[in-house]
C-alpha cells in the first residue's frame, strides 16, 4: 500500500474499536482473563476503489457467517466512509480470516458518451483484443472468449451489447454478426438473422469458419489465432435466447441442431478467434444456453437490473455467488463478474453500462 492508502486503511480500523466488535459484532470471546477480541487488519488499494478487513477466527466463524452479517461490518463503514460497502466475504485458505471484500459503491465509472460531441472512436484500444466496458472494467476476449448478458426488457442490455459493444468491435477491426430471435435495428444494423431456421443456419455456417480457421491455425504450426495476424476477431451476438428456445420447442431437429452448433462454438471458437455474447432476459434453463455452452460462457458475465437481484440467476449462471445483498438496482446497473479482468473482477462486482446522452 503507498503512504495515503495506509493512512486510510488505518482510520478504516480504528472504526473496529471494542465497542463494536463486542456489542454490534459479537466477535468477542469471554475467558476466565476477560474479553479476548480478534485482531482486525484493513488493506485497500492505492486508488481506494476497493479492500479488505480481514477479522481474526477465534473460534467465531459460526458468528461471522450468519445471515446479513456483510451488512453490519458495511453499517460500521457509515458516514465518513458510507461510499465503501462490503460486497463479499470469505475465509481465507488457513481459516485465520474471514476476510470482508469492500469496494466503493457510489462512485460512478460508467462511461458516458455524448452522441453529438463523442464518437466511439476515442474508446478503441490499442489491443484489438480488449473491449472496454467501463472506466475499471475492460473485457479481454482473447483470455476469456465468451460473454454472457442477462438484462430484462428496457434494463439497458441492448444499449450495452449493440449500440456500444458492436459498434466498439467493428471500429477495433472486428467481424461482428448480430442475430437476435427478435428483429430489431442491430439485427438489421449488422447483416444479421432473426427467424429461428436463419439464426440456426448462421449459427451453423459460422461452425464451418471456425473448422476453417483451426485448419489454417494447424497448417501454419501455430496453437492459437493470435499467431496469424490476418485472422481477426469474430463476435457472434445472439440475442433474445429464450425467444429462440421458445420457436425451436416446435421443432426437435432445428433444436437438435442449434444445440450442437451453439455448444461446437463455445467449446472450441475460443482458439479460433470466434466470441459468443449471449444474451437474454433470464438465466434459466429454458430461456438460455443448453448446459455445455452455458458452462462455456460462465467465466464473463453482466447481469442488469432485476436480473442481477435475482439469487436463483445468480446461481444459474455465476455458480458461487447466489448470496450477495439485495441493492435494486436500476436501469443500466447491475453486477459484472469477468475473471480475467483483475482480481477485483474475479468475484461480481457492482456495474454500469455506457450511457449515450
């Protein structure tokens, strides 16, 4: 930590005075001796965006794990520090810790765009490869090949995958292909399919480009696209996935045979250079993925909204990590877990969509 964070993390700790780890925590251990109290260590990042207090375990997990106790370690962080909130907790590997992830909830880094004064241009990074979705949040397709979106109607999903995601793609040298169970501008905006044969059909042929491009990785010695320059990458937008699975009940065989085309292109599009980004209203069973392309497409996840408040879509989708406090979160807002995108990303972090103004 630099000088500034330790100055902070110290004023952090001494809000952990014994008042509050016995009277509001109930941390403390009576002995024949009197109060035994654990010994608390804060860390936070030099940016102060984001850290720790790790609480000692004397004997006290079955205290720390009771439900809503995140919450009581966030009501100590009140007035001056209210921005930091605790968004997760774990014990650490030897069970000496239980360690209480905070991070600053209320300052914003969406990033805004102004449509009359701002292009996307000046968002383009200089790895072709990494898509940035927010001020701290930049997506590495290369690492992490496949994205899932779950946002219900009007809760910013098509503004964050078409609007901003496509057109951010095609202007770092991407081939983007927007197929949406739903036909709308991107669909058209993009050259892409909205009738369920059509979109199984694309689904199918781009199959046959990512044999391709395994052939020409194979025959050039390589192991990965990254070694061949000419082969760009390739994002696959499928949207209003349970609209399709909806369509597709009514044929077994197109079913059958999206199954088998969307689980080939999770599975194996990564080394090709070929992105999935998934999108739907719901994380279930019936209105997402089948469960390999699921598994597949779990490692980077954005979920808006009322989708993100949802525990049992949590679990659906970001296995783990069904128990986080309920926020409400509003329209563009919700919880991103992406995990190569740096530790703080490794577990669902609170997010904000780009908006256009």
């Amino acid at each position: 930590m630099s000088s500034k964070a330790k100055r902070l993390s110290r004023k952090i700790k001494s809000l952990f005075n014994d008042k509050q780890i016995s009277d509001v925590l109930k941390l403390s251990n009576l002995t024949r001796f009197g109060d035994e109290f654990p010994f608390v260590y804060v860390w936070i990042s030099d940016d102060f965006n984001f850290g720790y207090i790790a609480i000692e375990n004397i004997a006290t997990y079955d205290r720390m794990d009771r439900d809503k106790y995140e919450q009581k370690v966030s009501g100590i962080l009140g007035g001056k520090y209210k921005r930091f909130a605790v968004i997760s907790s774990e014990l650490t590997s030897n069970d000496s810790y239980m360690l209480f992830h905070f991070e600053d909830t209320l300052t914003s880094y969406k990033l805004i765009i102004n449509e009359k004064e701002d292009t996307l241009s000046s968002y383009v990074s200089k790895d072709p490869h990494a898509i940035l979705l927010s001020k701290d949040l930049i997506w590495h397709a290369e690492m992490t090949p496949h994205l899932s979106v779950i946002a219900r109607t009007r809760a910013g999903k098509s503004v964050l995958c078409g609007r901003y995601m496509a057109e951010l793609m095609r202007l770092q040298g991407w081939t983007v292909d927007y197929n949406s169970a739903k036909f709308d501008r991107y669909v058209k905006e993009f050259n892409g399919k909205s009738e369920p044969l059509e979109v199984v059909e694309r689904a199918e042929y781009w199959c046959e480009v990512m044999l391709e491009r395994l052939n020409e990785i194979n025959e050039a010695g390589q192991e990965k696209y990254l070694d061949l320059p000419d082969l760009v990458d390739i994002a696959l937008f499928f949207d209003e996935i349970g609209n399709l699975n909806a369509a597709l009940e009514l044929d077994k065989s197109l079913k059958k045979r999206w199954e088998v085309a969307i689980n080939k292109l999770t599975a194996t599009g990564g080394a090709a250079g070929i992105h999935v980004i998934a999108i739907s209203q719901f994380a279930t069973k019936e209105a997402f993925l089948p469960s390999l392309a699921r598994v597949n497409c779990s490692d980077a996840v954005i979920m808006l909204a009322g989708a993100a408040d949802s525990a049992d879509e949590r679990r659906f989708l970001m296995s783990g990590f069904a128990d986080l406090p309920k926020r409400n979160y509003k329209v563009g807002q919700g919880v991103a877990r992406i995990i190569t995108s740096g530790k703080k990303w490794e577990t669902p972090h609170f997010f904000e969509a780009p908006r256009f103004i």
